[in-house]
C-alpha cells in the first residue's frame, strides 16, 4: 500500500498526471536530499523548542486543562505553527501523540479549537472573520491530520479535525468566510482522505463567496485578502501573496474533484499574469513590506522586495498542481525556479536560522536569518513542504512515468493496468546539468520515461546506448524516451550549464540597465565577503564585453569598479557627467541561495550593465 | 510692534540672519500668495469641518464636560490635529475663544491635557512613552499657543500650555522622553515666548536623553524613533522621517539659544548626509511604506516613494533654521525645492484634498487625494505652515535685507542701528524666471540687498538701472547689490529658466538610465492625460538626441514609444533582445505639483533615456 502525499485527487479524469506516492520516490544524498535529512533531523526538533519556547504548545495546554486564566501567548493565528509542524511530521511518518492528545483535550465539546479565543475571549470566536484566522487555522489542523493519516497511518487527529470542520460547516452554512485562504485546498484534500462530499462542497461554498466585500475593507483595502472580486473574475494575483496563493490552490483543488473548468481556468489566468508580472526572477512572489502584497504588475524592486518564505512555498505547491493537470513543464519549471532561489535560499546551512523575507539586494551589514519569528509561520512552513518534497519531484501517467525535478534517489511507480516499473536517477545537479536514469525493475513491456527538459536548457542531450542526439521535448517541455526497458538500461540527460546573462523586461523600472547571472536553475548573486579588494557592490558594474567563466560553484564576472568620487556628492546633476573612470575587476558571484551564511553584507543579484569600451586597465 | 513669526529666536549671535515679521512681509497674488489665499478661505474652513466630523473636537467637549463615559474618536494623537489648525489660525490673526475655552476646560487640575489618555484610560497616562503620542501633543500644543501669542496676541492658550509644559517637566524631571520627537522644538519657542528657562533646560534634556534605548526596540526597532543612538552621535538621518526631522529641528533651535555647536553640527551633518542620499528630486524624503522610515542610502524607488507630505513640511522648517542660522543658499534652495514639489504637491487644487504619500510615479489609475485621514497630520500641518508661509521667506542681516524666495509681494524691515527700509517684489516666478524688485521705503543709507541665486540657475543676470550684468553670487549664493538706494530704485533678476534633464546618481538602483525634467524650481512629471494617442508611459522613453521646448508651462520632450511586445510576454530573458521597434513621439510634462488634478493615471517623473539612433519615425 503505498503512502499517499500531499494533493491525492480523487477523481483521475481531471488530471494529465497523479501523483506517486510518499514511498514511491526516494531523495539520495545531494541538493534536496540532504536537505530532507536536515530537515528531520535539525530543523524539526528546533522548530519544536520553539514552538514551546514561545508558547504555542502552552495556549495548547491550557486550553486542554480548561485554565481559562491563563493568557493567549504569541500572534492570535499561532496555532497552526504547530500544525504544520504536525504536518512535517506525519509526511516523515511521525505521529507525535502527546501533542496530538493535548489537542484532543483541548478542543471544545462542539468541536471547536482555537487557542486565541479559546483563551480570554470565548465569547468572540467568528466576530472578526476578516483577521481572526480561524478557518485559517481549521485549514492547517486539517492538513496536519491529512498528513498525519497518509503518512503515519495515524487517525487520531482526522477526529479533531473533522469535528472542527463539521462545526464549521454548520456555523458557515449560510455565509461568512475567511480574511486568509488556506481552508479551500485543506477541505479537498479532507474530502479526499474522508469521502465525504460535505467538505469539498464547502470548499466550493467559500470560493464562491469570496468577492463580494463581506470581509470589508480593512487597513489595506479588500484585495488584501482577495475580497475585491469573485475568484472566477480576477485577472491576476492580487493583495496578500500568501492568501493569493493558497487561494488559487484551492481553486485548482476544487476543480480537480468537481470538473468545473472556470475555476481552474481562472487560476491559470492568474498564475499565468504573475508570472507574466509580478514575479522576482528568483520566483519570490510579493513586492511591498507594508501589506506582504504582490504590487502592481512590473513593481518589483530587488532591495525591498518581499519575497515571503510562505509565498514561494505555495507557489510551489500551487505549481505542483497545475503541472498535475496540465502535465505542462513550464508548471515544473516555475517550481524548480522557487525551490533552487527561494525555499532553499530561507534557510540556513544549520537548518535552524530562516528568512522570512528574501531580499535581492542589500546595500550593506544588517540581521541575517532569525531563529525563530514573533510571526513564526515560515519556518514551520518550509518543514513541511521539506518532509514530503519527493512527492513533488515525479509522477504517472498512463503511458508511462514523467520525471519533473532532478536528484538523486529512486522512483517507483504503477502504471496504467498495474505495472510495476523503477529506475534510480544519478546527479550532482545542479552543480552539473548531467542526470543519469538506470531501469532498476521494469516488466518489459514499453513504456514512456519523460525527462523534463527546462526552458533555461538551450542545447540538451539525450544519451541512450553511448549515443547522444539532440533533445526534441514534447509540447509539454518533456524529452521522451519510450521503450521496452530493461533492468540496466541507462539514459542520460545532459542540460545546458553554461552561465546565462538575464535581462529584465524593460517596464521592470527597479532593475533597469542591470543583469543577473544564472547558471542552469540556479540564480547567482555577488556577495561583498567574495569581491576583490576595492570593490564596492555599490559601484561596480559588469563589462558587457566580458564573458562570465565557470570556476567550480562560482562565476568569474568581468566587471568595473566605477568612481562615485567623480559625483561630487550630488544626487541629481544637470549635466551629462563624463564617464565615470573605472578599473576593470572581476567579480565573483555565488548560487544566491548560500547567500548570508557568512556575513550578512552588501549583496545584489541584479548588477548594471556597462556598455562603455573605455573603461582603463 | 511686528507680530513675530515661527522661529524668533532670543539670543541673536547664533544666527547670521534675523526672521521677518508676519507682517513684515506680503505675499500677493501669484503662486505662495494664492495658495495662502486658499488656505485661509478655504482648506482652514475644510479642517474646522472635518474636526468636527471625526470627532477631534468632540473629544475636547467629552473631557471638558468631565464626561468620562465618552469615548475617545480617532488616533490616538488626534488633539494635535486641532492644535496644528488653531497654530495656522493663530498665524493667520485669528484666536477662536470657543476652541480655546474648550481646551482650557478640558484640562485636568494638574495640567494634564491629552483626550485619548483622559477619555477611557486616565490611569494609563504617561505608560507609553514609545507610541502615546502624549508629549508629541504637548509640542502642537505649544506651538499652537505660540503662535496664538504672537500672531493674534491672545495669551488663554499660552496658559493652558505653560500649565501642560510644567507639568511635563515635574513629571520627566529625572527621566523619560517620547518616542515622537517634536516637543523639543516647541519648547524652545515656549522658552523664547515667555523667557522662562526651565522650557529650555527641559528641551536640551529631552534630546540629551535620547539614544540611549530608553523607548525599547518597539515594533521597528529604536533607529525608528531616534533611539538608536545619541542625537549628536548619529550621522544621517534615521527611521521615521517626520520624527527624524523634527528632532533635528529640536536640535538647531536648542543650539540657537544655548550656543551648544555639537547640536547644530551633528543637525547639519545629519541634514547634509539625507539630502547627499535619501532625498527624491522632488525634494521629497521618507522612501517606505512600512514604518514611513527614510530607508537606506541611494534607496529611492519613485512608485514606492513615501515622501509624506509632513516630513516635506519638516524639511522646510528644518531648513529654515539652518538657513537663518548659516545664512547659506543652499538651504533656501532646499527649501525652495520641497515647497514647490512637496508641499505645492500635497493639495488639490480646490485646496479640499490632501495627499499624504506624494509617489513619483505610478503604473496605473488610482484613488487620488482624499479629503480628509483616519491619521490627519498632513492637512492641519500644511495649514500652518501656508498661513506663516510668508515668514520664511525673506530675512535681515546687520548690512541689508535677504530675499531668499521669490513671489510678489511687499517686504519691509528694520536694519541695524532701526533703519526702515522697504521695497515690492514683481515676479510671476516660477513660470519665468524674472523677479523684479522695486525699493518703495529707505532712509537714504547705503545697504545690501541680497537676492539668492539658485544654485540650479546655470546663467543668472542682475540689472540695475537698465544695466544687465552676469550675477556673481556671494559665498552663500546671493547676488548681493550694495547701494544707497532711493525709493523708486530698481533691481531685476533674470534666473535661467532653461528646461534642465536631470540625471540620478549611479547608486540611485531605483531610476537607473532614466532623466527627470525640471525648469527653474519645478520638477515636471509625465501624466499619460497628456501625451499623444498611442503613447503608453510604460513603454515611453525619452530620446537622447532631442531637446526639451517649453511651450507655456509645459514641456514638449522628444521621445519613443517602444514595442514590449517583442518581449514576449516574458519577464527575463538569457538573449540581449534586438532593440524594440519605437516610434517617435512628442511627450508632454507638465508641472508635477498639478498632477493628479484632472485624472490619476499613470505618471510618472522618471523616463528611461533612449539613446537608439535607429528609431523609427
């Protein structure tokens, strides 16, 4: 019996591809594979102190022990950082019962549980439904105990949840809804783990409600919390980034159980606009500090950009449902564009110290990743997208097995008619673009390997047998190999590494004139700590006669280190000033998700770009 | 007897130049004296209304009536509304003895006036020093007091505020200060109108205070209220712009009176390091929405420029100290920048609508200027500031009189040893750039007229008895005339009003490649109400090879309408894309001060710079 992960459709007929199970693809050592380690092993056991350190497991407990005086610690959503704790440890198969019991406890006779009004104020649960939180907080009790039956077979906390989710049906029958999407996609998968159509007809009930100003608008206005107009109408992702997101997730969800196809295609719309718009070239999604918004299309300015940890973690998980649907790559290659620049660049190498904003550029010394945050929703957050990240990197389609993101380990998988089919995938990516796939098990028969060939990849190969052709993907971005495998079969797939230049489309005003490094899915930044002696971020730029060249994980940059000097201290002139003298330097630039392990200095991905041949030696 | 103005210092050798009266100086019809006009018949009017509406006076009625069941309406700082609107009507000569009665009633036997601590939470008065606003009101109380004193001689509210202001001083005795500065400045006038010390002391001792972590890290951490750091110690200015400016303003009005240098210095060195790094062409300061902060050096981003409309009123009245205490142009000159774009800026032309954010450019249509805010700092502070405006304008020195902004009007003064002189102003500035200046009243003495010569007027002429000469400004940026003038006498300043393309500093990220338009003061800005069909600010550039025709108040700039759609719809891209097909078009800028007074659309001050020679007709 295989162990099911994150988004288990039900309904097959809806998607190109399913999933494969918990078990059914293994990550080995390398990029991602160490980083699941480190994420069980290191980062669970630190989000656990926290999460008793800063109370949230005590709002528990004193909830469960009916200590009505005791007072509500840290922000009134805090709840769900121990769910989605929860939830990490169900995907690790991991059910913790004396926290899973305290909740049991601690939840109301009519099932009710929220430790905020729970604690102090009872009387005020569903009174401000626009910041409360509580259905937010139901959705991450309800994926928590998803996990927790999919991937530790343990049913204890389904019961919390489902009473919860019933005493929300009831309550929300005729109207309401919640300031934070995040209950949508939670009830469809509840659905999908009970059967019973009640809860993803309320799902279908909250989406349709959304729109019409029930929320009112608050400090930021409706868009905020995408209350400005129906889901079927918007255009383009909206307000919060976070709220955005699971939102539209939960559209795709409700589409994928129930076929209406102006859900989904609403979400595509969307998806499709921000990415068009209103995405950072590392895939970080949110422009403004201020309300963690997305901003308006081509606002997207390195030095303040937002680029919540949350936001690229349901990017990731709103992708992985379109490239389900649609079979698409671009939806894989948005994922791997998130995962390389955002959820990898969030936390640090020790796995206990996170980013909840991920800047482009900083100008100079300043706080690296904190321990743990006041509004701790993303670390937590990353551990459990973490602990079930293999569900994401392969899946099944009729015809054969469809290989999305490149790493080491082993995939299984049942075709169509029940065949069993296996093949272990060899790779340092991204250090190298080279991914080797060895058949392990295979019935014979033939069947269709598809390799996702990334839009960034200019020249691909497929080698089969020693012989190397071109790579001719599919209209879905996929080099597809179908064939009567056996046992020991190899194919090679060798991606384009070369360093690429990037510009930015010319309505980007932030980053104007500049360009960033890229090198396969990774984005490059230049750190100060790395630059030579007498090169200030600040002032240099890169000689657009230069070619970047590859030494080891690192780019040597052609570049020039102009003279501010030559300014005289005004910010404004009148006069065209003559070409700054400059003095060519090469620049160092490291994969921009190690960024701030060191020093937490001047750093920038986007540097300008130096047409001028004058520049001295 | 002049009716003194704001900032009438006692001791005069810490200043090389000596505020005007109020009635010392006119302005008449024209640019300033319109909107002195206005803002007298119509905006002061509009303010009494919407303290009315919002509650701002009903909260002095509940106090004053010992109603202790009302509750307190609005921010929790909303009595210094009513104090900023009774300082603009004590400017303008008018004391309103009911407001007042109602003031004095309101206050607690001890002195203790402030509506949100009183309404509601009287046992919670001085607890938050961080965010309570309470000695910020106190500072509008003075300052209201003030000016009722000395523009319309009444004294009932300068008791109610020396009652306030004592109390304060037994209350922080030992220790304690606010997390807004503005008490300090306000003090210093106190001191100055009634000669007693103690106000003084308490202002030096409220900035020696501060810097020291005493206010706790709150929510932005101390850098966000100047707590960072001692005042003398900090060498740009920090956090929250209105806070920042005002304490430096605290500072040079401390140092006026007790002679401390290390105060001025550390306020000029502070002023000098925000306008070589955190100040928009627009003069304006304060670049995030978050914590309204100043941000960090060469972080200047147009779409997201605060440059709330009360730090630019700051910076006027920073600048003015500092100009009166130099006697140097550059601070007339910073002046002159952020009046015309800021403060010009803010108000609708119906002198009915206020914007508090003035943005440098937006993408799109958007709400414009409201008539009123939940946080209404803005409207009351451009009303005193307008209804005094006339006060900052021209000085005397021991040898002349010093006119630093031009608009018509009349300016008289009394030179050393009581001389009278006097003389009318005729100009139409800024839409040219000739000011005439006529002498009407001396005593046949010789004495020095000095005129500022802006420091963006690449070519200014001086022309005395029909005798033009080039102007050769003084050290301080004056062209100075020493005559033994006769009534009847004349002098006429030509400033070059040629149309100027102003280009950012290379550390300016925010408008790389981009040029702004300014002609004399005024910063242009591109509306896309303006510019010819087919035009889309998105996709304008201007062309490097034109020249800018001024044609009236507008300006007709050479530009190209660019293609995006060879872009593709994507965002980034590895290949240098061909040029884009552009085609030449005629853009229209016009004054940035008037825009968003027919449509708020796109707009924008900054346009990339084309340097294409290829571009299409």
């Amino acid at each position: 019996m295989t162990r099911l992960g994150p988004v288990a459709p039900r309904r097959t007929d809806t998607s190109a591809l399913l999933p494969l199970g918990l078990d059914e693809v293994t990550l080995g050592p390398g990029f991602w594979g160490d980083r699941q380690v480190r994420n069980r092993t290191v980062t669970l056991p630190h989000i656990r102190q926290w999460l008793e350190k800063a109370g949230t497991f005590a709002n528990l407990r004193a909830v469960a022990a009916r200590d009505t005086a005791a007072a509500h610690r840290g922000m009134l959503f805090a709840d769900s950082d121990a769910y989605k704790w929860l939830e990490a440890l169900g995907w690790t198969g991991s059910a913790p019962a004396d926290v899973i019991g305290v909740l049991a406890a601690a939840q109301d006779s009519d099932g009710y549980l929220n430790t905020h009004y729970q604690l102090g104020t009872p009387g005020r649960r569903w009174t401000d439904l626009a910041f409360g939180h509580e259905l937010y907080c139901l959705g991450h009790l309800i994926q928590a105990a998803v996990a927790q039956v999919r991937g530790a077979g343990d049913t204890a906390l389904l019961e919390v949840a489902c009473r919860f989710a019933d005493l929300a049906g009831d309550v929300f029958a005729e109207d309401g809804l919640c300031g934070h999407p995040e209950v949508e996609t939670a009830l469809v998968e509840l659905y999908r783990v009970t059967g019973e159509d009640r809860y993803l007809a309320l799902a279908g009930t909250f989406l349709d409600r959304r729109g019409h100003g029930f929320l009112g608008p608050g400090r930021f206005g409706p868009a905020y919390y995408q209350d400005h107009m129906p889901v079927r109408a918007a255009g383009t992702m909206s307000g919060h980034a976070v709220r955005a997101l699971y939102l539209a997730t939960g559209m795709i969800d409700v589409y994928a159980e129930t076929g209406d196809r102006s859900l989904l295609e609403a979400a595509v719309t969307q998806w499709d606009a921000a990415l068009a718009a209103k995405t950072y070239v590392t895939g970080g999604q949110g422009s403004r500090h201020v309300d963690e918004s997305f901003g308006d299309e081509y606002e997207l300015p390195p030095d303040r950009a937002y680029a919540e940890t949350c936001a690229g973690i349901a990017s990731v998980m709103l992708a992985w449902r379109l490239l389900l649907i649609t079979g698409h790559g671009r939806y894989a290659d948005a994922m791997e564009r998130a995962l390389f620049n955002v959820v990898a660049a969030s936390t640090s190498d020790d796995g206990r110290h996170f980013f909840y904003v991920n800047t482009l550029q900083r100008r100079g010394p300043g706080p690296g990743r904190p321990e743990w945050f006041d509004c701790a929703c993303c670390p937590p957050n990353l551990a459990r997208l973490l602990a079930s990240l293999q569900a994401y990197f392969a899946s099944t389609g009729a015809d054969g097995v469809q290989l999305h993101q490149y790493a080491s380990g082993t995939v299984a998988a049942t075709l169509a008619g029940g065949r069993r089919v296996a093949f272990a995938v060899d790779t340092d990516y991204p250090s190298s673009g080279r991914i080797t796939v060895r058949i392990t098990g295979t019935d014979g028969g033939a069947w269709r390997l598809a390799l996702r060939v990334p839009q960034w990849s200019a020249q691909t190969t497929v080698t089969i047998d020693g012989t190397a052709r071109a790579a001719a993907p599919d209209d879905r971005g996929y080099a597809v190999v179908e064939r009567d495998w056996r046992p020991g079969d190899s194919v090679t797939l060798d991606l384009d590494m070369t360093p690429r230049m990037v510009r930015p489309h010319p309505r980007i005003d932030a980053v104007r004139g500049s360009v960033a490094f890229l090198r396969g899915p990774l984005v490059y930044c230049f750190e100060q700590i790395d630059q030579p002696a007498g090169a200030d971020l600040a002032d240099v730029a890169v000689d657009a006669r230069g070619v970047p060249h590859v030494a080891g994980d690192v780019l040597e940059v052609p570049g020039i280190q102009r003279t501010p000097a030559a300014w005289g201290g005004s910010l404004y002139r009148d006069d065209d000033p003559a070409p700054e003298p400059g003095r060519q330097v090469t620049l160092i630039a490291t994969p921009y998700h190690r960024w701030a392990n060191r020093t937490v200095d001047a750093m920038r991905i986007w540097v300008p770009l130096e047409h001028r041949a004058e520049a001295g030696a």
